[in-house]
C-alpha cells in the first residue's frame, strides 16, 4: 500500500481510471471491470464529473453514476477510495465558489455516497482567483463533503500558489497532483512540476500512463491506430525516438516474463513522489497487465535503460 502525500489515503498503487465508463465501456463492461480490479486488491478510482460527455448522447457523469450504482449494489462504498473532479462538467464549469459547491453536491448524489475522499480541481479557472478556489475547497472538507484536496493540470506556478493560499489562510492543503505523465511526456512534470511536489509532500497520480496506449506496444505502425477508437490519441507518439522507447519496453518485457505496459507502469512507480499511476481498461482482460505494473520492481539497470531511451521526451 502506499500513502497519499500527508494524507490517511493508503491505496494499492495502482489507480483505476473511470474515463473508459459509459464510453468504450457499457455499463456492464464497466462493472465487471470494477469487480475484477477491487478483487484483485485495488481500492482507488478515479473518474471526473466531465466524464464522459464529449460522447454523443451523454451529458456528463455517466462515470460516477455508473460507480454510484455498483458502490451502492456491492455494498462496498467503505472498501474503495474515490476520487473525481470539478470544473469540466458542462453544467459547471470553472471553479467559483458557487460552481465548485453546486458541482460537489452534483457529483455526490451521481456517486450515491455522502463524501467524497479526494476532491480534484480538474483544470485551472483563470476568470476565478484562486483565492476563491481554495476556499471553496476547505468549505466542503469543513462540511464533510470531501476528506482531502487535490490539483490537477495546473501549472507549476499555480500549484505553488494554491499551497501558499492555503498555509496562509489555515485552509486544507491539498494532498495530492495529478499531472499528464509517462515515458513520452517527461519534461513538464519532471522540470516543473516535480520539485513543487516534492516540497509540497504532494502525492502524485500521472494520468496518461500508458500514453492513450502507446506503451502498451499495440501502436507499431499508422495502420494500427486505426484499428481503435483511441488509437487518434497516440498518433503524437508514433515516431522513431517514440518506437525506440516501445522497444526498450519490450526487451524489459520479454526478459521478465510480463507485458510491456506492465513495465512502463513500474517505471512512474520508480520515480520519486509518484504513488499511484492512473490507467484505465476497457475490458475485465486488459486489467491483470495494469495490475501487474503495481507490482513489479524494476532493477536499476532496467529504469536507466528505460531513461536513456526517453531521455529526449
């Protein structure tokens, strides 16, 4: 298990991404997915008040109602650590107080639970200062309605800034990042982001740990993206210095015996602040190759090769 930054939040380091529910996974995918992840020992997901509205006919939350209704037919809401987020739903956005309030309650009614255990600002809100934000944070932990505060896609600067707001104001601080991370996507986070982690004891969730699925080797050519609905997501990746990395995963791979997203996912959990790695299935079969990435120790001559290939991303 492993904890949180300064929170009580100890969780299988392996987070169970909730994008996937009611969009490429119906609801009876979703939930069989679900039970085979809290079964394995996982115990935290993460989904989004946003998700998955971008699909047509949907108009956000489908993700939490569908974790609302397997929490409340299980029984299990106090066996499974929950996170979602505010400020992408499209009936409220941004993160005024009054949004931020209003989306909370929204979220907990879809979740069927009466708190929420981490409460994410999904994406900054430049038209509210910030000031507003983190109070209206702290009013909903003094309420009961969420146990701990988390950032996301903020940039360094403002993440900085949140945890300043808070120190001086005796608010709740916030516990936890959730930055875009993974062996493609380094620079940002481990430049910037990472050493206000560090100095904030700000645990870190990358999301993107597979890069849209780039590092799980099923992206070798142009032809292969379009054999998935998510394979446009990876497009970005499909280079000789992206390959180069894919390739380097595989000799790690096939030398353990394991998946390459196995190996890729043990590489975010070998970097320092990171707790637990986001990654999402789409189906009950995808999910041993992710559970296996929170459990293999890579050896420090497999991270180095690891770092050489991705050095330039």
């Amino acid at each position: 298990m492993a904890v949180i930054g300064s929170s009580d939040l100890a969780v299988f380091p392996l987070a169970l991404g909730g994008n996937t529910f009611g969009w490429t996974s119906d609801e009876a995918s979703s939930r069989d997915v679900l039970d085979a992840f809290v079964a394995d020992g996982g115990d935290l997901i993460d989904t989004a008040d946003g998700y998955s509205a971008w699909v047509p006919g949907n108009t956000g939350g489908e993700s939490e109602s569908i974790i609302g209704r397997w929490m409340t037919d299980r029984g299990n809401r106090s066996n499974v650590v929950i996170s979602t987020k505010v400020s992408q739903h499209p009936e409220f956005r941004g993160l005024s107080a009054a949004n931020v309030a209003a989306a909370a309650d929204a979220s907990l009614a879809r979740l069927s639970t009466d708190y929420i255990d981490l409460y994410y600002a999904h994406f900054d809100d430049e038209n509210t200062p910030l000031e507003e934000t983190v109070a209206a944070f702290d009013a909903l932990i003094k309420a009961g309605k969420i146990r701990h505060v988390g950032i996301s896609n903020f940039s360094a600067e403002r993440v900085s800034e949140w945890v300043g707001i808070a120190r001086r104001n005796g608010f709740a601080a916030p516990v936890a990042l959730q930055p875009h991370y993974n062996l493609v996507h380094r620079s940002d986070f481990e430049e910037h982001l990472a050493p206000v982690a560090e100095r904030a004891q700000l645990g870190v969730l990358p999301y993107f740990g597979l890069a849209a699925g780039f590092l799980t080797g099923k992206y070798r050519t142009a032809a292969d993206l379009d054999q998935s609905s998510r394979g446009a997501g990876a497009k970005g990746y499909l280079t000789d210095e992206g390959l180069g990395v894919v390739s380097a995963l595989a000799t790690i791979a096939d030398a353990r015996g394991v998946a390459i997203a196995s190996v890729a996912l043990a590489w975010l959990l070998a970097r320092p602040t990171v707790v637990a790695p986001i990654a999402s299935a789409r189906t009950r079969a995808q999910l041993p190759d992710l559970l296996e990435g929170a459990r293999l120790e890579l050896t420090g001559q497999e991270i180095a090769l690891l770092d050489d290939a991705s050095a330039g991303f």
